[in-house]
C-alpha cells in the first residue's frame, strides 16, 4: 500500500506544482486544490498506514496501542480540510474580482506582450 | 485565580470583540469602532500586567506560565505558554494594534465593509502565535491570521490591491501546504505536536530518524521565512505592502515579525545546545540567508521611488538583520536582535501612518516627477522661484509632519539618539564580544561581514530617507497643506513617543531583553515548565479520573 500512496501524493503535488506556476489563475487556484490533496493525503501517511484498525482505544480492552491507528493525524487532516476549503473559496472570490476589475484571467492582470 | 486565565485573555478578547460585531449590523460602524477601541486598550491593559507576570527576578521559580486548555495534561492537550518572549510581542501587537486602530477611526475603516471584525480576528491570531504551545494550533492561528490579513488587505478595494491580494494570498496558501507538510513529518518522527514535548524528544531520536526530523523542520521552516520576508522567498513583500491601506501596512509591520518570532522560538527551542548532534542545525541558512535579504532590501530603499515601497523595503532589511542575529546563535546577539526587534516594528509601523499623511494633498505621480527632476536637474531655477514665493510661514501641520519624519528617519536608520540606535548598538557591542564586555574573543569574517551590513543598511536608509525627506517636503511643486485631524496625528506621534520611551528606559528593557534570550538559549526551563504544568483538578487533591 505504501508505494500506492507515494506514488498518489508525488503525482497529486508535482502537477499541482506545475499548475501553480502557470500564468492563467483557474490552472493557479486548481494547482493549489492539488496540493492541498497531496498535503492531506501526507498528513494521513504520517499516522503509518494500517488496514482494518480502529483509531478509538477501547476502555475495558488491554489497550495495545499497536493495534490501533493513530487518531490525530486523522483529526488534523480534518481541520487542514476545512482551513484549506475555506481558503480556497476566499481565493476564488479574489480571483473573481481581478479577473472583473483588469478584464483579464492572468495572475499579473495583464497579458504578456 | 483570575490572573492564571489571564493568559487566554489576549486570545478571548478580540474574538468576542470582534463577533459581537459581526451580531451586531454592519452598518453601525461608530458602534463598531467603540467596541474595538475598548478591545484593543484592554488588550494593552492585559499585555502590560503579563509582561510584569513574566518578569520574575532570576533564581525564582520557572518563569513560564502554562494554561492548560480544557485542563488536558500537556502532552496531550493543547497549551499556551506565556514566558518574556510571548509576553513581549503580545504587548508590542497590543501597542501597535491600538494605534493602528485609533488612526483607521479617521477616514480608513469607512472605505470598505468589515473592518473592524476583519482587525479583531487579525489580533486574535497574531496574540495566539505568540502564546501558542502547540505546533499544530500555530498552524490554525496563522491561518486566522493571514484570513484576517487577506480582508484587510483587500479593504478598500480597487485593482492595485486585488492583484497584490491574488498574489499575495496564492504565495501564503503555498507556504501553508509546507507549514503542514513540516508539522507532519515532526509528529511522525517525535509523536508530539507540543513543542516541548517535541523539543525534549530531540536529544532522545534514534540516527536514522535524524534526516526525516531535520527534512520535517526545514520544510517547516520555509514556511517561517516565506512569513518573515527572507531572500528569495520575500518577493512579495514590497508590492503588498505598498498596495494595502496605511493602517493594515502598520499593522502587517508586525506580520513579517511573526515569522520571525516562530523561527526564534522553534529552532532555539528545537536545536539549542541541549539538542546533541542537530544543535545548531539551519544555523547558516539562517545567517546567509538573511543577510541576502539585508542586500536586497537595502537595494530596494536605494531604488525606490515612493515612500511606501521604501517602507516596504526597510521591512525587508530589518527582517534580513533579525533572521541574521539568529542564525548567529549568542545569547547576547538575540537579546540586542530582540530590542532591535520592537524598535523597528514601532517605528517602521509609525512611518506607514505617516506616509498616508504626507501623500496627502499631493498629486499622484508627484514622486516619479521629482525623480525625474532630479536625474535631468533641467528644472531648479523654477523650483527656487517655487520656494521663494512660499517662504513666508511654515504652517503647523508641516512642522509636525516634518519632525515626525525625521523621528521615523533617525529610528529606521538607526542614528542616535533614538532607540534605532541603542538597539544597533547592543546588537553589534553582542557581536563584537563573544563572551561579555570585556571577556575577549574575537569576530569571524562572517561577523564583520554582518557588521558591515547593519551599518551599511543604515546609511542606506539615511540617503533614502533624506531624498525622500527633501523630495516631499521642500521640493514639492504644488503642495496643498493637508489637512489631517488630531486623531490621525495622535497614533503616529504615541508609536514615536514609546520609541522615545524605549530609548530612555533602555536599562531595564535591555535588562528585560537579555533575559528573555538567556532563556530561549536555555530552553531546559521552558520545557520542564510546560510539561510539568499541573492541571487544575490535580491541584484541588481530588483528582483520580
């Protein structure tokens, strides 16, 4: 499973790379969502990856912690999705209104000559 | 007992300060603006009596203060912690954010909807990074904080702003995505998120594990310097800050502060001396790096043409000599850096303020003529006419904007007999004597080289400053007297006064300093302080679960 995931995180976050360095702002704003999923894909990695497992300890179990996934890096990805969608809206109204106030979609507000 | 949640107060306050708003109708923009006065001289009220809190005398018993959020144990909840770092830069936003505040109640908070609620949520995450614990909660108070600042600099609109913001907020979500990435690759090596936790576990990590930690902190720490403005990731700075209103330009002075506060905390805290083999580790990106960014911000207060892109200059040079100072790793050096920190931050904030005042009454382009003016020199007799013919009263306005100018000017250059200047000095007589006044030890190549740049940086604010000195108050062709109200002066003319303060009780605020540095080198303190932090039920003595 491993490679899987490197592999989804490395495709995610270098075409979200590329795309964030294009001139136009939708591949900008698409390239940030990118990264974004690549990040919280990271994130969920940095718990260690285990199938089957519960992230909750059971009170009367003999608490074996090994058997268990790490429940933090599954509540920081929550609150990255939700910092990161919020984020991503805000920019889009931003984009909205350069692209009304310059009558462009290029980040500089302007076209290259 | 009320004193121990006092801690929380610099967060609690301008958060319900600012809901209270949101409640409230947007339109009632007086009731707004009283509430956020109120807020903001509670918050210097609060940030005066934790600065006395956090002074303890040395030999006394740990001078961190802990609050423990929900009363979890350390480890496991999320803390903040007040020690005479924190302290000091809650009172320094505190500070600033009152004046920055009471110059917007002229004509700056009317341009635009939500000001007021947008300038509480930005003090709510500027006081939270500085009191934080907690890697992970830094992380959500920067992001309230740069939301916060996306509003505000977009307050007022127009299509200068809006292409600063996309810019500005595209470089600020990348550098997110690496905050995230850093703070991750750290849990996954310590299995913490407190930053004692993580720095007590440093010492502890098995060789292999070394590399990923080192990868995780140095992800991490792009995402500071991107913050703090460092060269090459600082591009941004200039143009945002010359395209924002004056009072969020004031405030964003404090914004590049906070990474290099996070920069300051983290990596003394995590590569200290105590940390082994990675003691010390990024000490010379630091100390390179930032001297990169003294050059190019110093070229850029040479080339500029307007005074807020010169502002936005010295923003970058006063953040290359901070990153510097760091990278340098004394005590002594941190504790003059640290002066030199709040000497700038008021100052730097004061000249945005006053840029707004000065460009008033003038026409757009005035500056760009008289560069031209200058290169070409065609045009003098007519100005000695110019002059001539107005040279029978200096009006009032101008005398203060005049001086005032010239305060701002001696701060940012660093010339006696201001705090620029006591601060320059404490940081280079660190420097010069490795081991205390007096105890010998001699300057490295890289030392000098610093040296020279810190004076270097001076004289070039001076010249800068001087032309544009000479450019908008002598040369200026048409030039109406611009009418500013006592309300705009007042904010601009206090910053300067608590300059003058700094500069008169600089005894015991370098006292006060230097403390504060012996204790970011020592960190021992801080990490037994926190996590032996005793919660409150276990204090009552009925504490079983």
């Amino acid at each position: 499973m491993e490679p899987v995931i490197a592999i989804a995180i490395g495709v995610l976050s270098s075409s979200g790379i590329w795309l964030l360095l294009r001139p136009r702002t939708f591949e900008v704003i698409i390239g940030l969502s990118l990264i974004a999923y690549a990040v919280n894909l990271f994130i969920f990695a940095m718990g260690r990856l285990k199938m089957g497992a519960e992230p909750i300890l059971e009170s009367d179990a003999v608490a074996n912690p090994a058997l268990f996934a790490d429940p933090l890096p599954q509540g920081l990805v929550l609150t990255a999705i939700v910092i990161g969608f919020a984020m991503t809206a805000l920019f889009l109204v931003v984009m909205l209104a350069t692209r009304g106030f310059t009558g462009t979609d290029h980040v500089d507000g302007r076209e290259e000559e | 007992m009320i004193i121990d949640h006092l801690i929380a107060a610099p967060i609690l306050i301008p958060l319900f300060a600012g809901a209270i708003m949101l409640i409230v109708d947007g339109k009632r923009r007086y009731f707004q603006a009283t509430i956020g006065a109120i807020s903001a001289a509670a918050l210097v009220v609060v940030a005066v009596m934790l600065v006395v809190k956090a002074n303890v005398p040395a030999g006394h018993e740990s001078s961190v203060g802990v609050y423990l959020l929900g009363d979890w144990p350390a480890r496991f909840g999320i803390v903040l912690v007040l020690d005479r770092l924190s302290a000091m830069m809650v009172l320094l936003t505190a500070i600033l954010g009152f004046a920055v505040l009471i110059f917007s109640l002229a004509r700056c908070h009317g341009v635009g909807a939500h000001f007021h609620p947008l300038f509480q949520f930005q003090l709510v995450g500027l006081n939270g990074a500085f009191l934080t614990g907690d890697l992970f909660n830094l992380f959500v108070f920067f992001e309230v904080l740069l939301a916060a600042s996306y509003g505000l600099l977009l307050h007022g609109s127009g299509s200068a702003r809006v292409r600063a913001g996309l810019h500005y907020i595209a470089i600020n979500l990348a550098a997110s995505s690496l905050f995230l990435i850093g703070v991750s690759l750290i849990y996954s090596v310590t299995g913490s998120l407190n930053m004692a936790d993580v720095a007590g576990k440093i010492p502890l990590l098995a060789v292999q594990d070394r590399v990923l930690l080192e990868a995780g902190a140095a992800v991490l720490g792009m995402a500071f310097l991107v913050k703090a403005g460092m060269w090459p990731l600082g591009l941004w700075v200039q143009k945002t800050y010359a395209a924002a209103t004056p009072p969020v330009a004031a405030m964003f002075s404090i914004m590049t502060k906070v990474g290099v506060y996070a920069v300051l905390r983290l990596w003394l805290l995590m590569f200290g001396e105590q940390a082994g083999e990675l003691a010390g580790f990024g000490n010379e990106w630091l100390f390179f790096g930032g001297m990169a960014t003294i050059l190019f911000g110093v070229t850029g207060v040479l080339a500029s043409q307007d005074l807020a892109r010169l502002a936005g200059a010295c923003v970058l040079v006063s953040s290359g000599i901070l990153l510097t100072s760091i990278g340098i790793g004394q005590a002594g050096v941190t504790g003059g850096a640290l002066f030199y920190l709040v000497s700038s931050t008021l100052s730097i904030g004061a000249f945005f303020l006053l840029i707004e005042l000065v460009e008033r009454g003038r026409e757009a382009g005035a500056d760009v003529l008289a560069v031209t003016m200058e290169a070409f020199g065609g045009t003098e007799d007519e100005i000695l006419d110019e002059t001539e013919d107005v040279g029978f009263a200096i009006p009032a306005t101008l005398a203060i904007l005049g001086s005032s100018f010239v305060a701002c000017a001696l701060l940012i250059a660093g010339l006696p007999p201001l705090s620029g200047f006591v601060a320059k000095f404490a940081l280079l007589t660190s420097l010069m004597n490795p081991s205390g006044l007096g105890g010998g030890g001699t300057m490295d190549v890289a030392g000098w080289l610093f040296f020279f740049l810190v004076i270097f940086s001076g004289l070039a604010a001076l010249v800068a400053m001087t032309r544009a000195g000479i450019r908008s108050f002598w040369l200026s062709l048409d030039r109406e007297v611009p009418r500013i109200g006592v309300i705009e002066m007042a904010p601009v003319a206090a910053l300067l006064f608590f300059c003058i303060v700094l500069t008169v009780q600089a005894g015991p605020a370098m006292r006060y300093m230097q403390a504060a540095a012996r204790s970011l080198h020592m960190p021992q303190d801080y990490i037994t302080g926190v996590l032996s932090a005793s919660h409150v039920k276990g204090q009552r003595g009925g504490g079983a679960p």
